[in-house]
C-alpha cells in the first residue's frame, strides 16, 4: 500500500503524470489476488482524478472482467515472441489480440502498455530471439500501432542485464 500511496502523491502532484497504472501482471503471476487489486483500484480511484487502469495480458482482461468495471481503460500486454509466433506472423497475432480485447471491452480505449521482442536469448519455438526479429517487430509495429492511432509502450528501451529470466534480460 505504500507504494500506492507514493504512486498517488507523483500523479496528483506533477501534471505531466496523466493516467496511473495499479499494478502490472499482479493477477497473471499471482502477486495479489483479484478481490486485492480490486481494492487497489478502487482505493486509488478515491484518491484522484486521473484515468486509472492495471496491466495485464489478454486471458487475465478476458477472465477478470470486473478489472474493466474499475479501470478508465484497457491496459494490454502483448507479446507474440512469449507466444511462440514467429516474427512474420507477429502483426496479424498482435492485431487478433487487440481486436478481441477491444470486442470484449468496446467502450474503453485500449492502450497496448506493453509490447516488444527480444534481440537475443532462447527461442520460443518458430519465434527467434536475434537483433533482426527485434529491429523488425519494433519497426514494423510502431507503424502499424501509430497507423491506427493506438497508444502503446515499447518494452524496453534498453537491455536489463539485471533481470531474473533469461531471454528477458534481451527485451530492448
């Protein structure tokens, strides 16, 4: 709760803070559970004016839909690398992905909080981990994104050598 409540002070006090996430994959990797985060929404939408939402991937969207019911908008994660799909095919699962959250949830705006690939580590079946994959999927998805007007955030910026797993040390 602390650290809500310092996620709150920043966004209420600089104005170029303007939506607030609550948390990202909390539900998917089992940090809290449902009825917490719910709580956490609710307790942080008490608290400010801004739009409020919760990261997580499509299934958690598709099977906790009272996450929708709390937040201002659909913050989605959505990665074809972690899917198996191979990069010429990674557009059109991005696209099917977004699609179905956005048929799930029609009168919400839908912000692809995280997408990316990585440029190197162990393959995920046909989907390869190589500077060329991950120079391609940010190319061609940062046009694909923009072209249809979706805001998004690419996953990273820079390479993470500290992180715990592996391939995803490799994600900028």
């Amino acid at each position: 709760m602390h650290d809500l409540e310092i996620a709150l002070e920043v966004t209420n006090k600089y104005p170029s803070v303007t939506h607030l996430l609550v948390g990202n994959e909390t539900l998917y990797f089992d940090v809290v559970s449902p009825k917490y985060i719910y709580l956490y929404l609710q307790y942080a939408h008490s608290k400010t004016n801004k739009p409020i939402s919760t990261g997580e991937i499509i299934s958690t969207w598709n099977e906790e839909r009272k996450l929708a019911e709390l937040s201002d908008f659909i913050a989605v994660h959505i990665f074809p690398y972690w899917n198996n799909i191979p990069i010429e095919k990674s557009i059109l699962y991005l696209e099917g992905d977004y699609n179905f959250i956005e048929s799930l949830f029609p009168d919400k705006e839908i912000l692809v909080a995280e997408t990316g690939w990585p440029s190197n580590g162990v393959d995920q079946g046909p989907a390869t981990a190589n500077l060329l994959s991950h120079a391609t999927y940010i190319r061609t998805v940062s046009k694909y994104l923009e072209g249809r007007k979706i805001r998004y955030n690419i996953i990273e910026a820079f390479d993470q050598p500290w992180k715990i797993f592996g391939t995803e040390k490799h994600a900028g």
